[in-house]
C-alpha cells in the first residue's frame, strides 16, 4: 500500500512567511482567498511564502466536510493546484455548502455524501474516495492543532513570520505586503 501525504498548500519561494487560516465556505475567509495572487504579485513571489491552513469553524454547518474535502484534494494528484481547485469551486457556489444565517435553509436536509458530490461537480475533482484515505486524519489533526498552538479561533486569521498580526480581509493586498516589512 502506498502512503498518501498532502502537498503543502504554500504559494511563493520567499523567506517571508505569510499564513492565512481560512474556513472555506467563511465568506471573509474567501475574500481574504481571492487575494491570494494579487498578494503574491504585490509582495514578490521569491520574497513571501503563503501559506494556507484550514480553520474549521463549527458555525459554518458543513464546514469539517468541505475541509476534509480539500485537505484531500492535495493527497491527490496535482496536490496544492487540485485543492486550490476545489477551495475556488466553495469560493463560486458557497451557498451550496452553506447553511442561510448558519442555522435554516435548504442545506438543512443534505448528507455529507450530497455536499461532497456537489463538490466533485463544481470542482470537477473526485474527491469521494480521497474524502476517506486514512491518512487524512492526521492531517487535519495536524492544520486543527497548529492553529490552536498558536491561539487562532476565528477565519480568516493572518499570521506574518510566525506571529499573528491584525490584518484582515478587507485590507488590501498592499497592507499586507506592509505587514512583511
């Protein structure tokens, strides 16, 4: 049998580190994702390395099902760009993984198989078969408990060469790249 391990889900060559914990189907989380290559442009791909880390938040209903999903969509092939895949698909149909005000609405009824399928047709990744690799779990372990080492309990959350810092969201990219500084 053949080990499966997930890629890094890092973007740049840079020996600044940049982090953001984001929860998929948050939407500050996919405004804070979206900026993801302006930053990248803005800072210097060979000056900053992002690195994204998954934040389950247990208001957003669905929320450790569309982790999983993506935590296995880089054990697949194309790691990190297959993830980011799927992270884009959340990030165009959010509300198809999403809950209406996190406690009502046509979500109510899905199973976790029925958000997964929605995720493989909007993404157009497999993931059913990943979603289940036993080594994804010790993966997850691995994004829930670096967050909580380092205090972090909401999405997005931002941290600039290991400590957390007060961006958010809605700064731009610029702010961001200040923060590098």
């Amino acid at each position: 049998m053949t080990r499966r391990s997930a890629d890094p889900l890092e973007w740049g060559r840079g020996p600044q580190v940049f982090e953001m914990f984001l929860e998929p189907t948050c939407p500050f989380s996919v405004k804070a994702f979206r900026k993801l290559d302006a930053f990248l442009d803005v800072a210097g791909r060979d000056r900053v390395t992002v690195k994204l880390r998954m934040q389950s938040q247990p208001w957003h209903m669905f929320s450790p099902v569309v982790t999983r999903c993506v935590l296995a969509a880089s054990m697949l092939e194309g790691g990190r760009e297959t993830a980011r895949r799927v992270l884009e698909a959340v990030a165009d149909h959010r509300e198809a993984f999403e809950f209406e005000e996190h406690r009502k609405g046509p979500n109510m009824d899905a199973t976790p198989n029925q958000i997964i399928a929605r995720l493989e047709d909007c993404s157009g990744v497999a993931l059913a078969e990943a979603f289940a690799f036993p080594e994804l779990e010790a993966e997850i372990k691995r994004h829930t408990k670096y967050a909580r080492q380092n205090g972090i309990h909401v999405s997005p959350t931002f941290m600039v060469n290991g400590l957390v810092t007060a961006l958010g969201s809605g700064d731009a990219v610029e702010d961001w790249a200040a923060a590098l500084e």
